[in-house]
C-alpha cells in the first residue's frame, strides 16, 4: 500500500530509510495521474527497489493568467495508481508546506530555459528548478524520471542537477501516446469531444514533417512550414511549431534524423504541447 507523506520533514526521513536498502527512484507530478506517469514509476522500479512519487500542483511555473485554479486534481485516484504500480510512498504536501511564510529564494536556470515554453511563459522554468531543486535536496535520490513530452523541461532538470550537484540521475522515458497519437496530459481532461478530435493535429503535425524528413527535405523552414499547416487546416492557434537540436535547443541549419519538432498550440482554451525526433517512426502506444 502507497503511504501517504504530508511534510518535508516524514518525506526526508522516509528517502532517507529507503536509501539505507539501495537506490530510491522519485517521479515527480503535479498528480491527476495517467498512463504516462504509470510508465514512470514502472521504469523507476526497474531501476531501484524503492519508488517515491510526488504530487503538487507547483504554484510557481504558472503564469497569472494560466490555469492554476482549474488544474485537474484527484489525490484519491492517484494513489490508488501509485499503488497499482508498486510506489512505496508519495509525498503530497500543501503549498505552504513547500514554500513557508517568508520563502524567497528561487533557482534561475540558463540558456536551455530561454526559447520555446521559456519564451511563451516567462518565469515558468523558474518555477519547474525551485521545486524541483527543493525536492531533490529532500530525497536525494539516486534517479528521477521525467516524461519526453515535456522534453525541454527534461533537458532544464537535468542541467540544474549536473550543475548544482545533486546526486541524482535525471531519466527520460518515451512520451505514451493514446492509439490514435495523441499525447497523454492530464489537461486533455478540459477537452471537449470536438477539441478532443482537433488535438490530434498535434500528432499529424509531427507525422507531416516526418513523412516529409523521411522524403528528403533537409530544410527546417519547410519541415516546420509542412506542421504548422497541419494545426492551421485544424484551426490550433499554434504557438510554435520549431526544430530544434536535441542537446542545447539551438535552431539547426539542416535537419538530421534526430533533431525534435517541437509544438504547441490551443485547442479551444486549452493548451497542449507535443515534440519528437525527425527519424522517430514509432506508431502510437497502445
């Protein structure tokens, strides 16, 4: 059974007893938890005998006017998925519990945080490295696995570890898509059936430049002109449809097989984001 951990201080106390027996895995989450964040834990548990999991809305990577209000939440529900997928506690604090009265320090990161979600939600990353850095310090665990989907937040993550020296190995996992391509979030909660269709534009936009990589163009304008039609035909108010390197998110001055689309768009008044290697042919996850 999945224990329940309410303060920093039971939270520290309980990575450091599983330490004592051998690596400890964190997954951490803003909750209303799905298949994806399932993958997670199930390769944290392949890698360590012991999986944390956290769970909080981190107030500080949302912007005045984004959704922090609305966010999705069912600490019930993910705890019975933490327990299904074998997760030893999880760590759900209130906010007051993660930034106390008087709290005023933050972690600023560098260049990776600069373009794409860095440039359309200033301070976000900011926010991302403050909790994450304050959750790294409290577990110090050995490994934590974050999702491709949000693969620019992957790469910021792992270069605040490397860079502060924290212990901990920053792990990527493949995004889990639904049968038909389109990314799990858990904002695709706010789609309606009809932007539940439309999102899928995400997808095609990733299949269109691909189909035209795999063709032999080489030049990124036409490669993000071919997506970016795709959420224009499916009226997504696109925000960037760009390639970018894989390694430190430069733009390319000719495309290979592993420099990533990345998108983002909305679909009604949500908005979704989406990414993935120019040579990557995979089909859906079931």
């Amino acid at each position: 059974m999945t224990a329940l951990i309410r303060t920093a201080r039971n939270f520290r106390d309980s990575c450091a007893e599983a330490r004592a027996d051998g690596p400890l895995a964190l997954v951490p989450t803003m909750g209303f938890l799905h298949a994806g964040h399932l993958s997670l834990m199930r390769a944290a548990a392949q890698r360590a005998p012991t999986v944390a999991v956290t769970i909080f809305v981190n107030p500080t990577q949302f912007g005045p006017a984004e959704d922090l209000a609305r966010y999705p939440r069912d600490l019930d529900g993910d705890l019975a998925k933490c327990d299904q997928a074998g997760v030893a506690f999880a760590f759900a604090p209130e906010t007051a519990e993660v930034y106390p009265e008087g709290f005023q320090t933050s972690v600023e990161p560098g260049p990776l945080a600069q373009p794409l979600e860095g440039e359309r939600r200033p301070g976000h990353f900011r926010g991302v490295c403050t909790v994450v850095a304050k959750l790294f310090a409290l577990s110090r665990a050995d490994l934590a696995f974050f999702g491709e989907k949000d693969f620019q937040q992957f790469l910021v993550v792992r270069r605040m570890a490397l860079d502060l020296g924290f212990p901990t190995e920053v792990v990527a996992r493949p995004t889990v898509r639904e049968k038909d391509g389109l990314a799990l979030s858990s904002r695709n909660a706010y789609l309606m059936p009809e932007e539940r269709e439309r999102a899928l534009a995400l997808w095609r936009a990733l299949g269109a430049a691909r189909a035209r990589f795999a063709a032999g163009e080489r030049a990124p304008a036409a490669l993000e002109a071919a997506a970016a039609a795709e959420l224009d035909a499916a009226g997504i108010r696109g925000d960037y449809a760009e390639l970018r390197n894989p390694i430190d998110l430069s733009r390319p001055a000719r495309a290979d097989p592993a420099t990533r689309l990345f998108l983002a768009g909305l679909v009604g008044k949500t908005r979704l984001i989406d990414n993935g290697a120019l040579g990557d042919r995979h089909a859906p996850d079931a």
